[in-house]
C-alpha cells in the first residue's frame, strides 16, 4: 500500500484528498498546511507520494517542491493547482513535478495521477 503525504493549507482540501485516497486503498502518511511543514514531514516520514498545494502561506508549493526535489530527487510530487497558475504549473513541471491535479477534485484524475507517480 503507498502512503501520501497530503500538504495544503486548506482544511477541507486535505479531508476532501485524504477521502478519495483513502477510498482508493493509499494511506496517509501525513498532513502538513504549509510548504515549511511539508518539507519537515517528508523528510521525517518519506512517503511515496505528496499531494503538493501550491498557494500556502509561509513557503508555496513550488518552493517546497524544490526542496524536496533538491533533497530527494527520486521524490514523486503530485502538484494540487487551482484555475488559472498555468504559470505556476509550467515552473513546477521545469522543477521536477511528476503529474497534477486541479481544483476542485475530479476523483478519477486524482487517482489516474497517483497511479502515473507508481509507474
């Protein structure tokens, strides 16, 4: 069974990810609301895969995925984007991002890219 760590600054986000993924037979390994944390949780728990938000407080995702990346370079990253950070995405896939996923959660794709981080 893969565990994710799930970092995103919203509450309902990580119940929503943690609901689907659960269903989908992954286990959480972890929750983190900011970049920072996510960095720390990863390197204490080194899931298999992250669901990575990338507007948080105190450090985005990008930041956060280059550190991981940086440290971990065989870290498997999913990026969680809201509409509109084409930009955003473009830096992020330039930075190692394995797949994505947009809100709000289609459960299909968030599954399809968990399953793309396994192969």
């Amino acid at each position: 069974m893969k565990n994710v760590l799930i970092v995103d600054d919203s509450r309902t986000s990580r119940r929503i990810l943690r609901d689907i993924l659960e269903r989908a037979g992954y286990s959480i390994a972890g929750e983190a609301i900011n970049g920072k944390e996510g960095v720390e949780l990863y390197a204490r728990l080194k899931p298999d895969i992250v669901t990575m938000d990338i507007t948080m407080p105190e450090m985005d995702g990008i930041e956060a995925l280059k550190e991981i990346k940086e440290e971990f370079p065989d870290a498997k990253v999913v990026m969680i984007t809201a509409a509109g950070q084409k930009d955003k995405m473009m830096e992020a896939v330039k930075d190692g991002a394995t797949e994505f996923v947009s809100k709000p959660f289609v459960e299909e794709t968030v599954i399809e890219a968990l399953e793309h981080c396994e192969m």
